[in-house]
C-alpha cells in the first residue's frame, strides 16, 4: 500500500490512531477474541497461509502465528512498521503496495483486512489483487466500520471529513464491489457491541483529525446515532472460474 492511496489526511490519522497508547498499538474493535471468530468462520485450516493487509503494528499477525497459521503483515507505514521490524528480525512483516502486492499468484489461502479496508482509495484495484493471490478456494475476511442507515453518511463525512467514521462503508455497496471483484458473500455478521466497547475505552479525539476538534460533540453523535453506525464481520469466498 502506497501512501498515495490514501488522503495525506488519513495517512496520518492511520498512524497516529494506530500508535496511540489507549488504543494498544491496534485499530481494531473486537480484539483477538474477534479475530479467533474470522478464523472460525473462514474455515482455515492448520498450515494455511494468512496475509494481514495493513497489518499495523503486527499484533494480528503475532496472534495468527501463535495459533500456528504461518501469517505475515503487509502496511504501507514505515512508522508502524518498524520498531517491530527492529525489534525482531524474524517479524514477517514488509512494507508494501496494496495494488501490487509482492506475492505469488494464487498462493493464499486467506487475506484479512481489519479495520484497513476502508483506507484504501482504489478499493477495486485492491479487491482485485487480493483475488489475484489467493487460491482457487481462498477467502477474504473483513472486519470494519459501516452504517446500518447509510443515507445518513453524508453528514457524518461532512462533520468530521478524512476519518474512520467518514470511511464507514455502506453494506450493499461493499457486497456489489466485492462480487465485481471476483468474491461471493459468506458470511456477514455484525458486532455492534464490539464497537461499543472499543469506544468505551479509547481516546475517541485520537479518531478524529485535528481540524475537526472544533465541531460541536453533540452533533457528531446525533450524525452517528442517526447512520446507526457499527461493525461487521464478513468472510466473501473467492469465485471460482465459472462463476459459481
């Protein structure tokens, strides 16, 4: 992932959400526990291969490894990046382009992306090459942000533009653009209370940039009850050839 991919703005709110102390060096609502559930539902097998796209500061990959998956990060952030690196000479984490990921073609047996979908610019030049590496019976998981009422985004990207609520998808968009990409929807599930109690215990200002610190609270949270913003769970299965 290139940092052209994103707006200058988000490239640093990524990083410095990312890093922040309260949020335990990961972006990630839900936690392990979340990410031992998409394991689940993805039905990966022992020895399978695991790209974390976007991986951060590593902590998904570290948990993957432990449950015996040999998993590697790919980020577009050398500041996430490292002092892992640095600190561990056998991470097996590189810095990278989302749009052309240094992997062989159909060589995964599962992508997963938390919370760093929505980062991405060229959502479908990514889609596209995360089809391309997997395999024939490979899956995507995603965990992100989305709004149950997504009529109601436009207020929320016009109050606090460049951030992780203006970047929420929309549910049918996302299942159109993943079906255009080679995928079919596996499973969906939403984890509204895993949202709730990442909120609980973060620094919500470090979600926001700086330009937006000035907005009146209240209205951000009537534009975030209003959306019906949460979080989803989503395994898409690669297609195969003929479609199906």
């Amino acid at each position: 992932m290139t940092t052209a991919q994103m707006p200058p703005a988000s490239v640093s709110l990524y990083e410095k959400t990312t890093c922040s102390p309260m949020m335990g060096g990961t972006l990630h609502p839900g936690g392990s526990e979340l990410t031992r559930r998409a394991v689940e539902l993805g039905s990966l097998g022992p020895g399978d291969h695991v790209l974390d796209l976007g991986c951060g500061t590593g902590r998904t990959v570290r948990y993957l490894r432990g449950l015996g998956y040999p998993a590697f990060g790919l980020d577009f952030s050398r500041t996430l990046l490292q002092p892992e690196l640095a600190n561990s000479r056998t991470f097996p984490g590189i810095q990278g382009d989302a749009l052309h990921l240094p992997i062989q073609t159909s060589s995964l047996e599962a992508v997963i992306c938390e919370c760093s979908l929505s980062v991405f610019q060229d959502l479908s030049g990514v889609l596209i090459e995360i089809h391309r590496v997997l395999q024939q019976t490979g899956v995507l998981i995603l965990t992100d942000l989305y709004a149950r009422v997504p009529d109601q985004l436009s207020e929320i990207r016009r109050l606090v533009p460049n951030s992780c609520l203006a970047n929420a998808f929309a549910q049918k968009e996302l299942w159109d653009i993943l079906q255009r990409s080679g995928f079919s929807l596996a499973v969906w599930e939403d984890h509204a209370e895993a949202l709730s109690a990442f909120c609980a215990g973060a620094d919500l200002n470090t979600l926001i940039n700086p330009e937006n610190l000035s907005l009146d609270p209240f209205d951000l949270v009537l534009a975030v009850s209003r959306a019906k913003i949460s979080y989803f769970l989503c395994v898409a299965q690669k297609k195969k050839r003929n479609g199906k």
